[in-house]
C-alpha cells in the first residue's frame, strides 16, 4: 500500500516455512515442546510475556491473574489477528483513514485530523474475542472448531476516539446509504483468501456509541491491538473492533463475505445453539451482543493454600451493556451460593469487579465457582447446560477453579 | 510521530512513539513431528499462518481433522491437491489425534 514508507510484514506470503519470516533479524528464536504442547510464554513488542498460541499471526493470550483488575493494562492485553500479513511500521504522516462509497465527500484522515477536528469521546469497554474461553466446550461437551482459547482472549480499558456517527456525517450520507463496512490493514498469504471485511447495518454505526479510537488507557493503541486506529463497538464481540482501520465503506447493498456471513455465525434460533442435526443445516447469524459473563482472576487454578488464610477471591463480570445486577459464588462445587461484594462501576459496558472474603476453616480441595446474572435476568448457564454451537462462540458458563486448602 | 515495531539496523535512529529501543517480532519454532510425510504438511500448513494454530487444537479426531483441513481448502483456498490433503489428514490423525467412526 502506498500510504506507507516502508513496510515490514509480520509474515511472508511465500511457501517458505516458518523459519525464513524474519529473517536475519530475529535472532531470538524460542523452542518448544512437542509432548502436551503448553505454548511459550514471550514478550512481543509493547507487551509483557504471554502465551503465544501463534506467532504469526500473533495470538497472544492473557493470563488468568489480570482478572483481578478492572482495567487491563496494554502490555497485557491479548492480541488477535486473522491474517499473517500485516504492516509493522507505519508513518502517521502517510497514514490515512479512507471514508468512501455512498457519501457525498469521501475523506482521506490522518489520525490528527481525527483527533484536531473531531469532538473527543471515551468509553471505558470490555473487549472479548467471540472465541474466548472456546476450549471449556470441550471440558462439558463435544469439541468445537476454531483457536482453542481459554478465558484470556478478552480485557476491558478506556478508549478514546471519535465517534463514527460524526466522521459519518462530515462525510454526508448519500440516500441509498445502508450498509458500513470496516476493514483494516491485515491482509491474507494468498489473495484468494476472504479478506477480513466487516460490516453492520447503518442504524448500528449512527448510534452514537461506536468509536475510532487512538487511544487505549491513555496511550497511543499498541501496536499489535491496532494502532494507530481501531474500531470500538462497546456490548458487542470483537470481530467488528477491526484493527489497523483504513477503510470505512458506505454501502448501498450488503456483500456477503467469509467473514461476516460464514464465520463468527451461530444459529439463528433463541438459544443460538445446535438442538439436533448439524450446526449448519440451521439459519444463520452473525455473534453481536455479548453474553452475561463471569470469570475468577484469584486464586488461579491449583492455587495451595493454608488453612486459616483470609483469601480475597476477586473476579470480573460484565454482559452486554444491561449491567450487572450480581454475583454469587460457591465455594463447594455448587452446592450453596453466597453473595459477592460489586466493587466500582465504571460503566455499563465495563467490567465489575466482584470481591468476597473467604476463610476456609477445614483441610482439603474446593471448588470455587462464580455466577453473574445481569439487570434484565439473563443468568449464567451451568457448564453441562450451555448451548452447543459447532464453532464455539460465546462461551459463559460458570467459571470454576479448583484450589487446595493445607 | 513514527512507531517502529520491527527495527532493523536501518531504522535504529528514528525517533519513537512509545518504544524506546529497538524490538523485534519473537519467532517461535513450534515443533512438529516428523515422519508421514509431515514435509507435505508443511509445505502447505504453514503459508498462512504458524504450526501454532494446529497445535493448539489438541488431539482431535478425525472427522475434526478432516473438517479442518476442508475448511481450509474451501474457505480459504488454500492450495492443496486431493491426494495430499488425505496425505495431510492421515499425519494429523497420528500425531495430533485419533480415530473414531463418527462424531467429533
């Protein structure tokens, strides 16, 4: 693409074998194990070391302890992209958002124009990866396709942009204007790949609430969660936060793509899950909103601990933007509940912390488990009741951890 | 303002937004087992993305394998002969999976 200088890629589009990608520079080179494969924990660019399910592209999962904060850091946030090829330098003076299609004025932004011309927005937002926590199907049920994430494919943090309804307008919607689609600088090995292209209806992108973000927790997005500019959809799954944002498309008919009509779709039916038959004799529909959600940051699992210790279990819980009405936790594999503490809120489509104080009096092995259930009564499924889907979205159930008291 | 993620010799005297000295993408040698033609899987398995996604499916089955390698070959058109993805489906089978007659 021409709107950059020099361009480095992640990856090459060639059959070469992994070991030719960086070439000479990457001299850090990490061996693994092959017998159950653990993935190696490493630092990438701008983060702290996570677990690398792929390098290229970098598939970077978060730890389960960054759940004992309500805001993610950056350099721990996790890292999700499609397609190995992908810019690794990019020159803010060349760089350009494109606004184009049905409009009457097509824009061609650089990130100070956005941030010099345009009203600043922030919105504190969880971000979840319609994958996360896919591997916990396979715990209660029947395996399911796609990157066999466990809880670490998600985070919350403060974006800060403008909104698109204002670039949207600046542009000037022509009247056959029906469709967005988003897309950014990730592109495909081989070109007859689906590009990774999204899109959503125009009522969702005048909202109000979605937002080009530049800015992440206070800084510039990292590098590897988008930078310079990324997509911010607050309540909903990740696939449409696309990252690297060069394309804003108005569109006067839907296209159907890989991406939006194939995957990232669940049954179109109340449960959006398999009842009988095959998940694709069914209807589809794309993942949006997310689901009443619940997670254990401590202790983690395996966690030993000795009797008579004042443990602070603290988690997070979020869901769509309803809010989050409680939290209730078991300490005996679910036999009984109690109560959890709800920490700060800072706002509907945040995390909320939950606390609970808990001082084991006996010796032995407990399972903890946490339950969230939201202000307009959707609640947890257990994890022998939540619906099936062949491609494992949307997982909610129940967490649980299992700690040893000594 | 120029943000370096990949930093060459040629680039070390740029000035930098965030990164404060030269970085480099990690490469990761994901093992793979050899034997079975595993030379055909990487021939083909690796253009798109790292042997890391196949690790990280765990042991599957065959069915799964084979809806696997289908997805890739349809979807996303990767390009790979008939006989070479029963090749690949077979290698997968034994060192990242199992048989089953049906199901997943």
């Amino acid at each position: 693409m021409s709107t950059f200088n020099r361009r480095h890629f992640l990856g090459s589009s060639l059959i070469l074998g992994a070991s030719s990608l960086l070439g000479k520079e990457a001299d850090q080179k990490i061996i693994t194990e092959t017998k159950n494969f653990v993935p190696p924990v490493i630092a990438f660019p701008e983060k702290k070391p996570l677990k690398v399910i792929s390098d290229r592209p970098p598939l970077l999962e978060s730890p389960r302890d960054i759940f004992t904060q309500p805001i993610t850091p950056n350099d721990q946030f996790f890292v999700r992209w499609h397609m190995p090829d992908i810019p690794t330098y990019i020159d803010l003076n060349e760089f350009r958002l494109q606004v184009q299609g049905a409009v009457e004025t097509p824009l061609s932004l650089s990130v100070d124009d956005l941030k010099s011309k345009f009203e600043p927005v922030e919105i504190t937002s969880v971000l979840q990866c319609g994958g996360n926590s896919r591997k916990y199907y396979a715990t209660s049920g029947q395996a399911t396709h796609g990157v066999q994430w466990g809880h670490g494919a998600m985070g919350c943090a403060v974006w800060k942009g403008v909104r698109l309804k204002d670039i949207l307008n600046k542009a000037g919607l022509k009247s056959d204007a029906r469709f967005v689609g988003v897309n950014g600088l990730e592109k495909p090995a081989l070109d007859e790949t689906p590009h990774f292209f999204r899109e959503m209806e125009l009522d969702e992108a005048l909202s109000g609430e979605l937002i080009v973000a530049y800015e992440m927790n206070g800084e510039d997005l990292p590098y590897l969660n988008g930078f310079p500019l990324r997509l911010v959809i607050p309540g909903h799954f990740s696939d449409s936060w696309v990252k690297m944002l060069s394309e804003i498309t108005v569109l006067d008919q839907y296209r159907k793509t890989f991406f939006m009509d194939v995957a990232y779709t669940v049954p179109d039916n109340d449960c959006e899950c398999v009842v009988s038959g095959g998940d694709f004799e069914y209807k589809r529909k794309p993942i949006a909103a997310m689901k009443v959600k619940s997670v254990i940051g401590y202790p983690t699992p395996n966690t030993i601990i000795k009797k008579g210790s004042r443990i602070k279990v603290t988690g997070m819980a979020f869901d769509q933007g309803k809010g989050v009405k409680e939290v209730m936790i078991s300490v005996d594999g679910g036999k009984s509940w109690s109560a959890t503490a709800l920490q700060k809120d800072y706002g509907k489509y945040a995390y909320r912390q939950w606390i609970y104080q808990w001082e084991p009096k006996t010796k032995g092995e407990y399972t903890i488990m946490v339950r969230a259930i939201n202000r307009v009564g959707n609640i947890q499924p257990l994890p022998d009741e939540i619906g099936w889907n062949a491609g494992g979205y949307q997982y909610n159930a129940v967490d649980s951890v299992n700690v040893k008291i000594v | 303002m120029k943000k370096i993620i990949l930093l060459t010799s040629l680039l070390t005297s740029m000035a930098f937004a965030q990164v404060s000295k030269p970085i480099e993408m990690p490469y990761v040698d994901y093992p793979v087992e050899t034997g079975d033609h595993d030379e055909v899987v990487q021939q083909y398995c690796l253009i798109c993305h790292s042997f890391g996604y196949i690790l990280n499916q765990g042991k599957k089955s065959r069915p799964y394998w084979t809806g696997t390698v289908q997805k890739m070959v349809n979807e996303f058109k990767a390009p790979i002969p008939k006989e070479d993805q029963q090749t690949i489906i077979n290698y997968l089978v034994k060192h990242y999976g199992y048989e089953v007659a049906s199901g997943h």
